[in-house]
C-alpha cells in the first residue's frame, strides 16, 4: 500500500458514496495549501525582484552625474581626470545591466509558476469528464 492508497475495486457504492465528502475535503485543503504556498513564494520573489531593480535605479541615479562629470573634466582637461571618470561610469553601467537582469531572471521565475487557480480548473474538469463516462 503506497502513500495511503487502498484497492477499491471491490468497495461497494455506498461505500464509495460516504467516502466521497471526505476526499472532496481533502483535495479542497490540499489547494487552498497550495495556493497559499504560491503566494508565499510569488511574494518573496517579487520583492526580491523589485530590490534588485532599486539598487540597479539608485546605481543609474549615480551614473548621470557621473556622465556630467565626465563631460566637464573631459572639455577642461584632456586626459588623465576624463578618462578616470569615463572608467567610473563604464564601471557603473556594467553594474546597472548585472542588477537589471538578476531582477528580470526573478522576476521570469515568478511567471513560470503553475497558478493554483489552473490547477483547480483541472481538477474540476476531470471530476466532469469522469462524470460523463458511460459504464
């Protein structure tokens, strides 16, 4: 006997029949846990999702200045200030990119979940077609 499973090919229909509201229960329980499941861990990776998108805001909120700076000491000096701060803004874009796609790798992952409302949609499509059968 695996996992609780027991033969019923020999159970009567009323048997059957009263064991029926017990299971109903049980699958309700076992999706409104998975639901809950779901949520809990679509919550956690959009938040971290969203964090990664911050620090690549802030990084980009930094990287204007920067840019400025650039152009005025690249205008005012010719070489050794412009290109320190060519290599800070370089440097700070590579940064921004990392951050943008660890964010957007979260968030693919959030997407990719099974709903749980698709699996009670086939739970109740199956109860249907089994429903329909002929014997």
């Amino acid at each position: 006997m695996a996992r609780g499973y027991r033969d019923r090919a020999d159970d009567s229909l009323l048997t059957l029949l009263g064991d029926l509201p017990e299971l109903i229960r049980n699958l309700i329980t076992a999706e409104i846990d998975a639901a809950k499941a779901w949520v809990s861990r679509t919550a956690k990776d959009a938040g971290i999702g969203s964090a990664w998108f911050v620090v690549a805001l802030f990084l980009l909120f930094w990287a204007i200045p920067v840019l400025l700076t650039f152009a005025i000491i690249g205008l005012s000096s010719w070489w050794p200030a412009w290109v320190a701060a060519l290599a800070v803004f370089g440097f700070l874009l590579v940064a921004i990119v990392i951050f943008a796609l660890l964010g957007v790798l979260r968030f693919r992952k959030v997407v990719k979940r099974e709903n749980p409302g698709k699996a009670v949609a086939t739970d109740v499509r199956l109860v249907k077609e089994a429903g329909n059968d002929e014997l």
